[in-house]
C-alpha cells in the first residue's frame, strides 16, 4: 500500500469511528444491534411506550418483508417483536424528516396484518399488530410524549376495537417522567448518565468497548459501501446538481431538503466531489 493509500485508509478510518462516537440509538445500525434478541431491552421500552406490562417471546432486527405483488413495494422492519399473546409488533427509529409521511405507518400496519392469516382463516383470529415509530423530532408539533393514532367511530366517537394500532413518540420529549427519561437514553453518545440499564449495557458494548466498537464500525462500513454504490449512479448525482442549479440552493440546503441523514451527508458530498 502507498503512503497516499495508506494516508487516505488512515482518513476514512477516523471518520468511521467518529461516525461510530456520534451515534445514537435513533441511529438504525447501533438501535438493531443493541436490540437484536435482547428481550429484556424490547420488554422495557415496550412497557413504557405501552403503559403495561409485556412479555415478548420473539426478536427479528431488520426483517425484510416482501410485497406478494411483483413490482410492489418491500419493507424492512427495524425491530419485529411478537409478544406472547401473538401480537406483532413493529419498532421503528426515524432520525430525519425522510420517510416520516404518516402514511408510511399505515403500510407497514397493512403489510404486517396481510401476513397474519392463512388461507381460509377465519377474520375474527386476527391478532392485534402495534407499529411505534420514535421520531427524533416532534412529529405534531404538539409536545406531547405520546401520540396514539387507533381508528374511531366518526359518528359516536367511539373506538373501533378492530385491533390496529399507530404509535408516535416524541423524540424531543424531556418531561421528568419514565418516558422522558427513555428519550434521553435514546439521544444519549454515551451509556455514561443513562438511565435504565438495559439500554445502557447495548451501547456501552457496542460503542465503548473494543470488541463490540469493532462489530459497529465494520456495521457502518457495509452500510457506507452500499450507500456509496446506490448514490454513484449519474442520474442521482445530476438531481441533487439539478436542485442546487434550479432552486439555487447549497449542496447543504439540497441535502436538508432530501432528508439526508447525517451519515449520507458525508457520503454523497464525497461522491459530488470525485
């Protein structure tokens, strides 16, 4: 290796780990990772988003689901959890405004639910599914903790009961209550301060110690290469240059207004710089 490749490695290395130190649990590689079959960590977030008690007996982290139909669209979920009455439930973390349409909840309520039944099953088995998205911002605006979105009746305003249930929360939310204290946690670089050990155990591994540091840079490295890949085709280059040229707007402008992530910034602006 040149001393130029070997300077250019020794760059890329430190801006991984600095990717790595910035991270939180809003962040999809490091709240998978910390997640992935720790059943006692779900069971906790789950208890306070919930406002109960629950049991669950299974795990899947980023479990891709399938459109039956060819040329539909896929979804991957961050966090499947089935507790153990057989409910389904989706946790998703949502760090920037991109993907945040409320009708992306709806979907993912649709595609798990259309996966519940067999044929010939009969519609009254259908167990209820939960999808929670965590936004790290305020998604109403509202400043509320928690904001529940089940179907009613319009015309007596009472609850439809049919099992479906859309969960938002707050990720900006600092009341002195369990889950103000579980959004610090999930805004928190460190485990140091945290307040419930169960996260707190994850992302000390994962970030601050050498094995599991090891496992979270070669995690952000994959995802950086795919990223990398997908974005380096000419036609997506050209829209990002085509909004800066036509909406007179700075490439940081151009990138806010995409919904980039702070982990793609730094990936796209490098390939606009080749």
């Amino acid at each position: 290796m040149t001393d130029i490749n070997a300077k250019v490695a020794e760059q890329n290395d430190a801006k991984v780990k600095k990717l790595v130190d910035d991270m939180t649990l809003f962040d999809d590689d490091l709240m998978t990772l910390v997640f992935n079959q720790n059943i006692p960590a779900t069971e906790l977030l789950l208890r306070i988003i919930l406002g109960r008690k629950i049991q669950v007996t299974d795990i899947e982290v980023q479990e891709e689901l399938r459109s039956p139909i060819v040329g539909g669209r896929d979804i991957t979920l961050d966090v499947h959890a089935i507790d153990v009455n057989g409910d389904e439930i989706d946790i998703e973390v949502q760090g920037s405004s991109e993907g945040a349409h409320v009708r992306r909840p709806r979907f993912h309520s649709a595609v798990i639910d259309s996966r519940m039944l067999k044929e010939g099953d009969a519609f009254k088995i259908l167990k209820d599914s939960y999808v929670i998205f965590i936004y790290k911002h305020d998604k109403f605006g509202k400043g509320l903790p928690i904001y529940r979105a089940d179907r009613i009746v319009l015309e007596t305003g009472e609850p439809l009961n049919d099992g479906s249930h859309i969960i938002y929360v707050n990720g900006k939310y600092k009341g002195n209550d369990e889950i103000g204290m579980l959004m610090h946690d999930f805004n928190s670089k460190t485990s140091d301060g945290m307040y419930y050990k169960e996260l707190a155990e994850g992302l000390h591994h994962f970030k601050e110690t050498e094995e599991g540091r090891d496992v979270m840079c070669e995690s952000v490295k994959k995802y950086a290469a795919e990223f990398a890949e997908e974005y380096k085709t000419e036609d997506k280059i050209e829209t990002v240059k085509n909004l800066m040229t036509n909406m007179k707007w700075t490439l940081e402008q151009t990138l806010t207004n995409m919904g980039v992530s702070d982990r793609e910034r730094a990936i796209i602006t490098q390939q606009l710089q080749k």
